[in-house]
C-alpha cells in the first residue's frame, strides 16, 4: 500500500523535482543545515522533559561548547541547551499547568482512501498527546523557528489538522491543536531574554467542516501523486535557494553527471528515530493510550 508522510506531501506540493530526490532516489543531506540541526537537537531534548528524563546537568556535560562558526553541530548544540534550559525554568512550568502527558513522539499509521479509490496509509507521529483539566484530548505540535507563527499562519497550517482528522478516524478525540513554539534566534545572552520573546503557545480548535476540508485536499494530492508521479517537473523559484537538492538540480539542468556530487554530499536517508521499531512503538503506545483516555 501507498505511504504517505507529511514530509512527503510537502516535497510533492513543493517541487516534484525535490521529491524525486528525496523520495525516489531516498536522499537526504550528509550534513543537516545548522538551523535544522537546532531544531532537531530542541525536539530531542524536550521529548526527555516531556518523559521526565531530562538531566540538564547530565546533558551540559555531554555538549562541547564551540566558538568554531564551521562547527555547526556544537553551535547548534549549545543554542538548543540554552533555550531549552530557559524553557524548563521559566515557562513550563507555568504554562503546562492543567496538561497531563499521554503520550510523547506517539507514532500512528491510518489507512485511508482517495476519491478516485485508491487506498493508501497516512503515517505520522506528534511531538505530544495531552489532556487538559476538563478531560479534553489536544494534539501538541512542537516548533522551532526565528519568527513566532502569527495566528494566521497557525491557521494555514495544514499537518496538524490533518493529523487531527486522521486520529479521529481511529476513535482518537482529538479537541484541539497546541502549537508549541519556541524561538531559535542567536541571542548575545539567553538570561538576559525575556520568557514572552523566547517562547509563545497558540491553541486552535477545529470543526468537524474544516476536519473533513482538510482530508479531502489530502486525498486530491494523494490522487494527483498516483497519477503524475512519472511527470517530473521543477518548481523554479526564489525559494530554490533553500532546497536540499539545489545544487544537483542546476548541474543536471546544465547537462552535467551528477553522480560524484551525490555521493559527496548526500547519503540515503536514514529511518527516523519513529520509524525503528515502529510497530512495536506502535502496540505500546495504542495501549498506553487506550489506558489514559
């Protein structure tokens, strides 16, 4: 059966060129670009909070703070300590009062259908599955960014609600999205940073129109995906500049072999951390669920 990611979905709507790359030839970076490996490296940290594993003691120890700006996975390391450490002592605190966890990095797999039949499994997992004090189920998205999402831009997102419609599909009442967003910009001094500047929560709610709104553009992608999966084209525009795959992309153009630049710079993409034992994550996870709700 067809599966479909998020990441997958994104790359297809993106440029089918890049999706290509990514999910035809499997490629990923050999080295993460220094924001991603920030970002990585929050998400791996708070999901210890949110288990209540965290040592941060034990994990300053492990960092190797570097001034080297080439090294990019110390710089990135010290960044993500320094907010996360803030966002523990500062805002947690105060802000999660009320959630109880459910369920962290919880894995799904839902087995859907398009307009046109074609069956496929829609397979994604969220940051965190949360109740609140009145019993109500919310679908926690983490985000690390340089700009807080303006509630707009929340609403135009389109994973989380889709996630949301999905889990509903498998008795999963999902009551609201929490976007948990925390700012990844360089400061000089991160003490000297007020909590409101580093770290901002916004709540959105979604009727049961918009849930199926957001299932019916999915199953039009999926569909179109299908059909024109062997009709590959670039997306030329400004935002090239931020592809993985720019580089390959203009030398092919040029009538160039490509070859040796994938094998320097690209490897194939390794299983996400989700995705390794997956089904046995799954089982625990269903169970540990089905025992909180």
């Amino acid at each position: 059966m067809l599966v479909v990611s998020n990441s997958k979905i994104q790359n297809w709507q993106r440029c089918r060129k890049a999706w290509e790359f990514a999910w035809i030839k499997d490629l990923e970076l050999k080295r993460k670009k220094e924001t991603l490996e920030t970002g990585t490296i929050v998400h791996g940290l708070l999901q210890k909070y949110y288990k209540g594993e965290l040592d941060l003691q034990a994990e300053a120890s492990q960092l190797q703070f570097d001034d080297d700006p080439g090294n990019i996975e110390a710089k990135a390391s010290g960044i993500a300590f320094l907010l996360v450490s803030r966002y523990v002592k500062d805002f947690a605190p105060f802000e999660d009062a009320g959630y109880k966890v459910v369920a962290t990095e919880y894995y799904f797999q839902v087995p859907l259908r398009t307009k046109n039949g074609i069956d496929f499994m829609l397979e994604g997992y969220c940051d965190l599955l949360v109740i609140d004090e009145h019993g109500y189920l919310w679908l926690w998205d983490h985000k690390t960014t340089s700009r807080f999402w303006t509630p707009l831009q929340v609403m135009m997102d389109a994973q989380t609600p889709t996630y949301a419609a999905a889990l509903r599909t498998l008795d999963k009442p999902i009551h609201g999205i929490i976007f948990n967003q925390l700012n990844t910009y360089e400061y000089k001094n991160y003490l000297d940073v007020p909590p409101e500047k580093l770290f901002k929560r916004e709540r959105t709610y979604r009727t049961p129109v918009e849930l199926d709104a957001f299932l019916s553009n999915l199953y039009d992608i999926v569909d179109d995906m299908v059909e024109n999966q062997h009709h590959i084209t670039r997306s030329l525009n400004k935002d090239c500049a931020y592809c993985f795959f720019q580089n390959p992309c203009l030398l092919e153009m040029k009538g160039v072999d490509i070859k040796d630049t994938l094998e320097a710079d690209y490897q194939k993409r390794k299983p996400r951390p989700f995705e390794i034992g997956k089904e046995a994550n799954k089982e625990w996870r269903e169970s540990q669920l089905t025992k909180m709700i």
